[in-house]
C-alpha cells in the first residue's frame, strides 16, 4: 500500500508530551495516528469516548465553593425554607 505525508497541526506541548508516552511504548507519533486512523475505518466512527472533563471546571468550582460553605457558614446567608429564599433572591432584582 502506497504511503502518503500528511501535516497536521498539533499544540506544541502535546506533541512533545505525546511523542514522550508513544517513545514509552515503542511507538512513533506517525504510527499512532496511522493506528488511529485504521481503527476508525474498521470503526466506522471515533474509537473512543469523546466527553468532557469530569468533573468540569463550573462544577469543580461550585464543589470548592460548597466546601468553602460548610467549613464557614457564619459567613453566609441561612433560610428557614425556599419561600424566604426565594424572597431574597427576588427582591435583589
């Protein structure tokens, strides 16, 4: 089978992080992509799960944020039910 040359761009880092793992396991960046691309045709679709970071950033902030709540909780406003709550928030628009 006929080999072709493809550029692709890449962050730097990631390239360099990327050859440093394929080197690990005896494998070249051209090779992997070429593994990848075989695999997705046998496939017919992306070889792996594509999804978010899991936690993501907005969840992970409002985790450290609760944290942050139970550890000082004289510093924030308490409800006695969802009505008052509720109230509160209304008014301040």
């Amino acid at each position: 089978m006929a080999k072709v040359s493809t550029n692709i761009s890449l962050d730097a880092e990631d390239k360099v992080k990327a050859q440093e793992f394929l080197a690990a396991v005896g494998m070249d960046l051209s090779t992997a992509v070429g593994v990848f691309i075989k695999q997705m045709l046998r496939e017919g679709r992306i070889p792996f799960e594509i999804r978010g970071e899991i936690p993501n950033k907005e969840t992970l902030s409002a985790m450290e944020e609760c944290e942050e709540m139970k550890k000082n909780p004289q510093k924030y406003k308490r409800y006695k039910n969802a009505d008052e709550m509720m109230e509160d928030i209304l008014s301040e628009v």
